[in-house]
C-alpha cells in the first residue's frame, strides 16, 4: 500500500530536505525518497510545522533536485522484521542484513522505537551475573536486567574488557549463558573485526546478533542503530524468553550524531553544543533494559562511551550516569602502571549491587570485603597523596602498611589475565589475600565472625 507522495522540494540543506507539509504525517514516520532516475532512498521525518516537513535522509543527497524529486509519506515508523532466526546474522544500523544470507524469515515486525514498559510490571533486578572479572564481580556487581556503562577514555582496553565480559557472563545460580547483542556506532572497521573475531574465536558467534553502523556510515544512521540492535533485543527477551547482554560501542558517536543533526535542524545548543534533549534522548535507549512481569527473559546493557578529554564531567557520561545504576571507571594511571582490567576503584560504582549478593546468592562475607575493600583503598588514594608531598620514607608505619595494601590489592586483586575467568569464591579470596596487609584492629567494616572464619586461615597458611 502506497502512502502519500509529493512532488518537489522546497529546499535541501545537506541531509535534510524540506517538503510541503503533508495531512496526517506523524514525528518519526518513514518517508521514501525517489530521484530523478527513480532511486529510492529511505529518510524519517524529524521536524514538523504548519507549512512544512523537514525529512532526515538515511545516506547522501547525491542526486536530489528541487524540481524532480518525490516524496512519499509511508504512513508508519520504522520497523524491524524480527524472529528465532535472528541469532548469527549480521544487520547494517538500519537493521537490513549485510550479511548475504536474505532477509529474516518471519511475519513479526516491531517498531525500532519501542514500547514505553508500565513501571509497574518491571521486576526489581536480584539475579547475580559472574563475568569472571573480580574488579566488577566483587565490588561492582553486574545483576542481571541492570545497565552497567563502561566509562572510558581513548587508547584503554574497554573493547578488550568488553568483550571478555561476552565470553565470560554467566546467571550464577542457574548457571545459564546469554545470547549477546553487539551494536557498533560510528566505530573503525578494526573495533568492528576486534569483536568479530572474539565472538569468533570463543565459540559465541552463534549466540550473537550484529549491528554496525561503522565511522563511514551516515550519521542519522547512527541514531537508528542502537533502536534496532535494542528492538531485537525485546523481541529476543520478552517473546523468546532468552537472557539478553546488549553491549553498545561508542555511546559517545551516538551523542555526537545526535548533535550534529540537532545543529542541521536549527535547535538552540545545550551544554557544549549538546541538544538539551539528550538526557531523555539517552534514557530512552537505557530504559530498554530490565525484566518484566510474565517473561523469563531479561536485557542487561553495557553500554561503553569514551570520555572526551578524560573528562567524567563531560555531559556524555555525565547525563549517563544520572540514568543508569552505576558505572566502571576505567583510569589511565592504572592501565599506564600494567594492570589490567585498569577498573578504577572509588569512581566506580554498581547501585544495584547490595540487593544481588550475600547468603544464598554469592557468599556471606561479599558485603563485608567489598565495603571494606573500598574503605581501605580509599585510605590508600590519601597515602600515595601524601607520600608525593612529604616522602614516602616520613610516613608513618600505619600509613607503609596501607601503601603494602595498596600494592597488593592492586597486583592480585585488581590484576588478572584477559582470558583468565575467576569464580566468585577465587574473587573473595583474593580479597581477603590482600587484607592481609592491613592491622586486625582496623578491619572495622567486617564481623569478628567471618575475620575468624576466613583470614585466620589465610594468616595460620602464612605462618607455615
């Protein structure tokens, strides 16, 4: 069924043309887009008013007229053709396969927009998920449904700890794996293959659904993209009832998109030139995740944005961090002494980690090693402080001994191999390797029954 179609434009300014105002066209409605010699092209409408339509082009103007043109008002959003056969294909940001193999095979489309969920049929996320990093499992626990952002910077190993998350994730009661949906945004072609060849190598790649709208693709393009990898993801968690991991590269492409198309429209700039959209802009790609009344399913983000400058106060991760439940933090220092993953420990934060550890779904003493981790590491930060200023020979003995921690903590703990996958229970007791270096009488944060449980073994061993 053909929708209504115009002939002419009034004006083309880059990717946007400007088009008699059409009845009845919605915010968001596809628009097809013919030449001269009848090249079809795909757009969207992004701005209305009395007079006109301003319609965003999926790719270039090359070709367009003001005379010839034809615009065709299809009368729906975009959608998606979604089912079981998903899984192992490889789809442009557009959600059109790239991969050689045809079109899904199935009835089902969905708009890439999403449904708003009723908050009210949200189930509060509990379930426990072991990546086999002990930086993020026994400080900064990932539970399943949450949206946990890696903040990073350029030149550190986000892609690498990334995807050793994919290979690794696991629910750890039920012991179930994920199927992952990987979504590139303005990327190189080579962040691209790095993935590839990872899901690839491990065995996964059956198991993962691809998105690439790579550095060369439009920039409308990239806004699309992660609406469609997400869509899929509904679709996988809520009507296949499968545990979905939703990695998307780099949030920060995405919001620069988003700007330049803002600038193109004419809008009044926010902060550093931003849309003042972008918070809600932003929440409505984070808020897809989560687990709903009635389904199994479930969709766990993590979305990577690389900070400009280092700057945390950036509005990219600043804005993220107000809409997701925490972030990992990683620091140039860290990565720059060797450690890897470089997971800085006091920025760094999981909001929902108190309600997916303890008895019963990790250990009992997870709480008590984890707080007191970061109180001791804390002490460590004003040490080093210090030592810069007075020598590190003028410190005193109590603050030496907490320098000895910090190095521990960080060479043992903090450090571990990139294909190296640490069970819980390996995690804790490193943590409690690493508080050997600390005074029995500050253990402060920790109950005298699990010190005498757990570190007084690892002290008698010591002593042997």
């Amino acid at each position: 069924m053909r929708g209504i179609e115009y002939r002419g434009l009034s004006r083309i300014e880059g990717p946007v043309v400007i088009t008699q105002r059409s009845r009845n066209v919605g915010f968001n409605e596809v628009v097809a887009v013919y030449d001269r010699e009848e090249g079809r092209r795909l757009g969207r409408v992004v701005d209305i008013s009395d007079e006109w339509t301003a319609v965003q082009i999926f790719g270039s103007n090359t070709g367009l007229s003001v005379d010839d043109t034809r615009v065709e008002f299809l009368g729906k959003p975009m959608a998606m053709r979604v089912g079981p056969d998903l899984l192992g294909r490889v789809f442009n940001g557009l959600g059109e396969p790239i991969d050689g193999y045809g079109a899904i095979f199935s009835s089902t489309c969905l708009d890439v927009n999403g449904l708003p969920i009723n908050p009210y049929a949200r189930v509060y996320p509990r379930d426990f998920i072991q990546t086999g990093v002990s930086a993020i499992d026994g400080m900064n626990t990932l539970i399943r449904g949450q949206k946990l952002p890696i903040f990073s910077g350029n030149g550190l190993p986000h892609n690498r700890l990334a995807a050793q998350i994919v290979r690794q994730a696991k629910i750890l009661n039920a012991d179930e794996s994920f199927v992952v949906i990987f979504c590139a945004m303005g990327v190189k072609y080579d962040v691209a293959r790095f993935f590839l060849d990872d899901f690839e190598k491990s065995g996964v790649l059956s198991d993962v659904v691809i998105f690439l709208s790579l550095a060369d693709a439009p920039s409308l393009e990239r806004l699309v993209a992660p609406r469609c990898a997400l869509t899929a993801a509904e679709y996988l968690a809520y009507q296949e009832h499968m545990h979905v991991l939703v990695v998307m590269t780099d949030m920060t492409n995405y919001c620069e998109a988003l700007r330049e198309v803002s600038s193109i429209r004419g809008e009044v700039p926010s902060r550093k030139g931003y849309p003042g959209y972008l918070y809600s802009d932003l929440a409505s790609l984070y808020e897809r995740a989560g687990k709903i009344t009635g389904s199994t399913g479930s969709i766990t983000q993590i979305p990577i944005l690389t900070m400009p400058n280092d700057d945390i106060s950036h509005p990219i991760p600043d804005l993220s961090g107000y809409i997701t439940e925490g972030q990992i933090v990683l620091d140039r220092e860290l990565f720059q002494r060797g450690v890897y993953p470089p997971v800085a420990g006091l920025p760094s934060l999981s909001r929902l980690m108190k309600d997916g550890i303890g008895p019963g779904m990790t250990r009992e003493d997870h709480k008590d090693v984890s707080s007191q981790l970061f109180a001791a590491y804390s002490k460590v930060k004003q040490v080093r402080n210090l030592a810069s200023i007075i020598g590190e020979e003028e410190l005193s003995a109590g603050d030496k001994q907490y320098l000895k921690f910090g190095e521990q903590f960080e060479r043992i703990f903090l450090s571990q191999d990139e294909n190296e996958n640490r069970d819980i229970g390996r995690t804790l007791d490193l943590g409690w390797k690493a508080l050997t270096e600390i005074p029995r009488d500050e253990l402060l944060r920790i109950k005298q029954e699990l010190i005498q449980k757990y570190l007084d073994p690892i002290l008698a061993e010591d002593r042997r």
